[in-house]
C-alpha cells in the first residue's frame, strides 16, 4: 500500500532526519474537500467505499483486478487522495516504529528486514531508531515514536535496560507494543522469541558428541531473559550427560568480539582449562575463535566452539563457525504480524499474554565437527 508517508527510514540515536518537517506539514495542513471522493468512486463501480480504500491502498486482500479498475476509475475522476489529512481524521498514522538496540549486528537487520517486507504490504512505513545498547538512548527512542505518532512499536531490549517504566508509559498510551528476542519477563506484553534454552541445549550436546570432555561457556548478561535461556540451555545439556557442573568455565561476557576473546583467555589460564566453548552468540564466538588462533590451538581438532545466531559472517570464519539458525525473517515477520493483530483487534488480556516461540535451527561447521577432520 502506498501511504504517500516515507518507507523505512534509518533512524540513529534518536535523530530523526527529515521527520520534523513532516510533523510540521502534518500540523500545519488545511484540509480541503476534493471535489470527488471515495463515496464517488464507489458509486460508480457500484462497490463499497471500504472496498475502494482497500483497493487504492494495495491491500493484499483485493484481487489485482479490481484494484487496476478502481485505479482506473480514480484517474478518469480525477481523484487525489491527502494521506496526511486521512491521517489526522482518522488519528492514523500508518507508521510502526521498530526500536532495536544495535545496527551493527546482522541479526537485527534480518529481522528488520521481516518486518518491512510485511508492513509494506500491510500499507504501513516503518521508522527505526537504534539506542546503540545505551538505556538512556532507548528511553529517548521511545519518546520520539510516542512524538511521532506511530501506530504501534516492536522492541527489542538493550543490553543495559534493567528498569521498563518507558514501556509502561506506551502501555499507558494504549500503543500496541510487541518485544522481540530480547525480552522483559517483569512486564506483560505480546512477544516473539527463539526457544533459547532448546537450542542451547542442542549446541552442547553437539560437543559433547563430537567428543569434548570440558565444555565452557561465555554468557551475554543472564538478566536479559535470551541469555539466561542459553545459559540453562547449556547446564540442562551437562547434566543430562551426567556431566559435573564446573562454575570455574562459566565465564560472564558482555556480548562482543572483545568479551570473547577475554573469556577464552582466562579459561586458557585456568589449571584445568576447557576442551570446547559455547558461546552465548556469534560476535563472542569470533573472540573465542580469534584468541585460540593467537594461542595456536587447533580448531576442531583440539578445541570446539559453537555459536548461536548464524550471523552474515559465521560461515566465513576460519574456521567456519558452528551455530544455531533464529530464523530471523520469520522473527520480523511474526513480530508485525502480532502487532498488526493489535492495530487491527485492540489491546487485551489475552494477546498481552501472547508468546510465539520459533524453534531455532542447528548449523554444524567446521568449528565443531571433528568427525569431518583427519589428524
């Protein structure tokens, strides 16, 4: 649906470019009756006004066929349509904002990139605000689609978030809300996640197979419900092998290159170090396997690792990176699909309670697969 509003537009730290401008058009508009309407247009093709909107706005559910004839139809009347005097009439914006924490790990852009593609068939745009993993960036970004008026927000939580009184705030408003992958447990809103704890389990016992004896982990903040999942994830997988629990190779990292690579090298130092790490995510497991290569420790052959993401760059790694898939389209598009639900249905006890959880998918690379080695 063309909305005449912008179609997905990048916005960094809270900066929204252009955007001022197009709130001061929206504020500053006289709105003025055309001469034909969609009342006029339905008259003449002996339809439903509603049908004629949905037609001109390229809903998916008019046939092609009669969205050509009311398009047609709409150029021999000679009718213009004002998006943004509709917008002000109806208390529509047709834009959903999608607040994510980092613009700098592929994830994320997939995900997006799920969203968008629904929206846009759905007739709405899309702003985005990235908060850099800063909290005080993430309430800032919440503020500025409240500004913006959108019609609804998916979110998924920085790293540092600890308190959710800006998302309260949004409940508050009556705003449809929809988290994604990184989520709140404290409060009760609609989310789409990826079975963590499942898939977790699923890399350890993969190591395990492969034949490592001492498996570690290198956690992201376990306050943030997607890393816990792994973390217990990982616990479960030992102890259904009868593995002892050894809380020296739990190392607590902080999601990053630099924080994978301090991990490992002060497991390395520990009197009995790991054989194999499961990192918490991809951009760790990069860290782990950058710092077994400055330590000439041979991968797969003498040390495993296994990630969890399937980020762009894990299967370019030397070697390539074993990991765990989030379907990461599936994720955006379920996320709007939820949210969508809420524009459409209102808000309710029921959908804030709803939970989707995709099922992630094992990848097996050579970081991992000593039975694709020779010696």
């Amino acid at each position: 649906m063309d909305t005449g509003l912008p179609g997905p537009i990048p916005v960094n730290s809270g900066a929204l470019p252009g955007f001022k401008s197009l709130l001061h058009l929206r504020k500053t508009v006289k709105l003025k009756n055309s001469s034909v309407t969609l009342s006029d247009i339905a008259r003449e093709l002996s339809m439903t006004a509603a049908t004629v909107s949905r037609a001109l706005s390229d809903h998916p559910e008019i046939s092609l066929k009669t969205k050509q004839l009311v398009q047609d139809t709409a150029k021999r009347l000679n009718y213009n349509s004002n998006r943004i005097a509709s917008s002000l009439r109806s208390g529509k914006t047709n834009i959903i904002g999608v607040l994510i924490p980092t613009a700098e790990n592929a994830f994320f852009g997939s995900v997006i990139h799920g969203i968008t593609n629904l929206a846009s068939k759905n007739g709405y745009s899309v702003l985005i605000h990235e908060c850099e993993e800063l909290f005080d960036l993430e309430v800032k970004g919440i503020q500025t689609l409240i500004g913006a008026r959108v019609d609804g927000i998916i979110v998924s939580l920085s790293r540092n978030t600890v308190t959710y009184d800006h998302f309260l705030e949004v409940k508050r408003r009556n705003i449809p809300l929809v988290f994604f992958d990184r989520v709140p447990d404290q409060i009760e809103i609609p989310s789409v996640v990826i079975d963590g704890f499942h898939g977790a389990f699923l890399a350890t016992q993969h190591l395990i197979d492969q034949g490592y004896k001492r498996i570690a982990h290198i956690s992201g903040p376990t306050y943030i419900k997607t890393f816990d999942d792994r973390f217990k994830g990982y616990l479960a997988a030992l102890e259904a092998n009868h593995i002892a629990i050894d809380q020296q190779i739990i190392y607590t990292g902080n999601i990053s290159i630099a924080s994978g690579m301090e991990g490992t090298q002060f497991l390395l130092q520990l009197p009995q170090p790991p054989d194999a790490i499961f990192a918490a995510e991809d951009f760790t497991a990069l860290g782990v396997l950058k710092q077994l290569k400055l330590s000439k420790i041979q991968v797969p052959q003498q040390f495993g690792v296994f990630g969890f993401c399937n980020d762009m760059f894990s299967e370019h790694t030397t070697p390539s990176l074993s990991t765990m898939d989030q379907q990461t389209l599936m994720m955006g598009q379920e996320a709007f699909k939820l949210l969508f639900e809420l524009i459409q249905h209102g808000i309710s006890d029921e959908l804030n309670r709803t939970r989707k959880v995709i099922e992630p998918l094992p990848v097996f690379r050579e970081s991992s697969s000593r039975s694709t080695t020779t010696d």
